[in-house]
C-alpha cells in the first residue's frame, strides 16, 4: 500500500499549493498510489511524506519542490521502476551535459 501525506501550514495559506500538488501526485502515479492524504498544520510546515518516510521538507530545504522534482523523489520512494516519459528525458539530457 502506497500512502502520501502532504502536511501543509493552515496560517501560510498553503491548502491550495498542497491540493495542487496532491492531484498532480494522483494523476501521474494513477495505480501506484493507493491514499494521498493533505494533513493540516502550524509553524510553516510543508512536509511530504511517503509510507512513512518524511522525502520533503520545506524547512529542511530552503523551498518548495518543483512539481517534476516531487515526481522524482516521489516515484523513487514508491515505484522505483516507473519511467516518467519527458521528465526523465530532461533529467538524463541536463546530466549528460555536466
């Protein structure tokens, strides 16, 4: 069972960053994800969690992911063998560029 929590600050407003995020989540992982799940919070909170395992926190990294970025971090942590098409294209042209 795949589970994702998106634990947001209710005093930033960050509902609809964490919404936006959560239906992006559930439409590219559609059959991998079993719950999303947005967890209302305080104190500037923006975490990311999957199956337990905290993979995003704003205060930990300075800012919010980048919608391809939580794709990834999000697809190693529950289907490591999922191909996300141009993300991983992009990611694989800027790498072999360095």
């Amino acid at each position: 069972m795949n589970k994702i929590e998106i634990k947001y600050c209710t005093k930033c407003r960050w509902l609809m960053r964490s919404a936006w995020m959560a239906q992006e989540l559930l439409t590219t992982f559609d059959g991998d994800l079993d719950e999303v799940s947005l967890q209302p919070g305080e104190g500037g909170k923006f975490e990311i969690i999957a199956n337990g395992q905290m993979i995003w926190s704003r205060k930990e990294m300075g800012r919010f992911p980048e919608i391809t970025e939580l794709k990834q971090v999000v697809r190693n942590a529950i289907a490591p063998d999922k191909d996300l098409g141009c993300i991983d294209r992009k990611k694989a042209k800027q790498e072999e560029l360095e």
